[in-house]
C-alpha cells in the first residue's frame, strides 16, 4: 500500500428520509479541524442516497469543499450490502487518507464493514480526534511517524482511555459519537465541487429486502438539542421522585434527562440517558442531581457550559466536574430552588 496516495479527510454525511443528520455536520466540522493540520486541507462529503443531489449546499455551508454523490434507486433506504458496496467504491476510487463515520445505529454497522472490505483498521465510539506522532512518546530504534490520526475513546467500561492510530494501513478510519464534536458556524450560500459517483448496483444474496418501515412515534424530546438539562441518578430514590425533578425542569424551561441507573432500574426510557452508553450532551446548564459523578456518565456531559451538582455525600466525585455545588438533601434543596426561581419569574 503507497500511503502517500492516500489524501483529505472524507466524512460520511449520514441522510435518513432525504434529511441530513446533525451528525454529518458535527463531523464536517472537525474535519476542517483535522484538514488544517494536514499537507491536504480538502474535506469531502460523501453523500449516499436515492434522490439526495438537493442536500449538497447544506454540506458545503458546513464545510465540505467537494461533495461525492452516490445516487442510486438501491439506495434509497439503509441497508448495509449496497451502502457498504457505495462507501467502500468510493474510498478504493478516491483515496481518503482519513474517513470518519458517525457512531449512530447506521454508522456503528456500516463503518466496520467498510473498513474490512477495503483492509483498515477503525477505532469506535471516539470522543477526541487529532493529528500528531505515534507513538506519541518516541521510542528507541523504532520510527515516530508523523501527521498521523490519534483516536481516543474510552476503554474497559470507562475506566481509561485509549489513544489508537493506524499508522500503516489507509485510510484511517473512526466512528465518532454523536454531540461530542462542534459544529461550525454555516456561511450561507457556500459552494463545494459535485462530483457524481456510482460504481453499479446489482443486487445479490446479501441484499436484505425491505418489507415494511415502522416508526416509532413519540413525544419524548431529544436530550442532545436540549439547552438547559435537569438529570437525576440513582440518588433520587424512586420513579416517583422525579416529579420535583420535572416541576424544576418545567420552570426553567429545560428537559429531564438521567443517569445509566435510572435506566437500568427502568425508572425512565434509554432516550433519556446521558453518559457513555448513553447520550453524549451539551447544554448550557446541567443540573446533577442525585447522580454520584462515574467516569461514564461525567464523559457524556462534561462538555456542558454550566454544571450544577446536588448530591448529599460531599465526596461525591461530581462535585470535581461541577461549576457549583450543594451539599445536601436533594429533597428539599430541588423543592426550595424551584419555588425561588418560581417567585424571581413572578416579580419580574
């Protein structure tokens, strides 16, 4: 394999019912990121759908300088033979030296079987991307390569985190979870270069057939676009407890979210769920209450502009990541601060 033929940075603009997907344009961002560190500053989208060459200036405004289109019929819903057949075409013909994939239910299968149709390797579910040495600390009679793709992500159950590079096969590839990357401020009416690419469909025994789509209709606001958070723990007691939760969320206009525990004790659905098996967030303010601070859910909402702990132990590892803290009973502490915030609305 000559890496040197291997150039720009290509993020798969994941489109589900002909709508781009906030992670598309979380990775273009960080693209440009990497982009800039590199010899070649060009970031690619690649696009794959059915009927999907509309969705091309939005891809520019968030930064892609050129967009691969693959348009297709066979395309036109997820499956996993002709979007891995689009994906892997476009990498043997293009030549990305780095490929990141967003960590959704779609990116989480596609990515590893696309890495091991075109012989690379892929780190999963990464939380930080750079570019820099490897080894990051030289070592004796061994060679340090350069501008090489450092993918951290977190290991055994949260408790350390890996730094991973493929510094010998290309491209270099990476699922990244959803919100743990910014996106950067849209200029409106950028243009990216369209180049239309279709390597040939022809359906065989690994095409699935589509009987019917079922979507879930439900009422339940998406955690990820929420501004202000209020997030109970285990420490909360009970289901029913969470109402005082929820009365403090009403009058901040905010929504609840929670901790793996909560889940697991079926107190409130997985959609709800921040931390590393959950929803990585970053409101403005993030009210923790009852929720003890484990490395795995501190990762999913450590980002948060605004962190406020209320936790009765005083050790409790949360108070490390908060902007402030209440040590206390957090039934009476949740009641009394909703009831002040209530009264300061009134007198305005």
């Amino acid at each position: 394999m000559n890496l040197e033929e291997y150039k720009g940075v290509f993020v798969f603009a994941q489109q589900v019912d002909n709508e781009i997907s906030s992670i598309a344009y979380e990775l273009l961002g960080k693209a440009r990121e990497l982009a800039e560190s590199l010899d070649n500053k060009e970031v690619t989208a690649v696009l794959i759908g059915s009927d999907v060459k509309n969705l091309t200036d939005s891809l520019a405004e968030y930064g892609a300088d050129k967009v691969i289109v693959v348009d297709d019929p066979e395309l036109k819903d997820y499956r996993t033979e002709p979007y891995a057949h689009a994906l892997a075409s476009v990498i043997n013909e293009f030549k990305p030296e780095i490929v990141l994939v967003g960590a959704t239910a779609i990116g989480r299968d596609l990515g590893p079987t696309v890495s091991a149709r075109v012989a690379t390797g892929l780190t999963a579910d990464c939380t930080v991307l750079e570019i820099g040495d490897f080894p990051l600390v030289a070592i004796p009679n061994q060679e340090q390569k350069h501008n090489q793709l450092l993918m951290t992500r977190p290991a055994f159950g949260g408790n350390t985190i890996a730094t991973i590079a493929c510094p010998n096969n290309r491209p270099q590839m990476a699922t990244v979870r959803p919100g743990v990357m910014q996106k950067i401020e849209p200029k409106k009416g950028a243009k990216a270069e369209i180049v239309e690419f279709n390597p040939g469909f022809t359906p065989n025994n690994r095409y699935v057939t589509i009987k019917e789509v079922v979507k879930a209709v439900s009422d339940t606001v998406d955690i990820m676009d929420a501004k202000i958070l209020v997030s109970g723990g285990r420490g909360v007691g009970s289901p029913e407890n969470f109402k005082i939760l929820e009365d403090l969320a009403e009058v901040l206009g905010g929504t609840v979210s929670c901790s793996r525990a909560v889940v697991d004790s079926g107190w409130k659905p997985k959609d709800l769920q921040v931390g590393q098996t959950g929803k990585t967030v970053r409101p403005n303010v993030y009210f923790a209450i009852g929720i003890s601070g484990a490395i795995q859910h501190v990762a999913g909402m450590e980002e948060s502009d605004l962190i406020i702990a209320i936790n009765k132990d005083e050790d409790a590892p949360i108070f490390d990541v908060a902007d402030y803290g209440i040590v206390g009973d957090l039934n009476k502490i949740v009641p009394q601060l909703t009831a002040d915030i209530k009264a300061a609305i009134a007198n305005k």
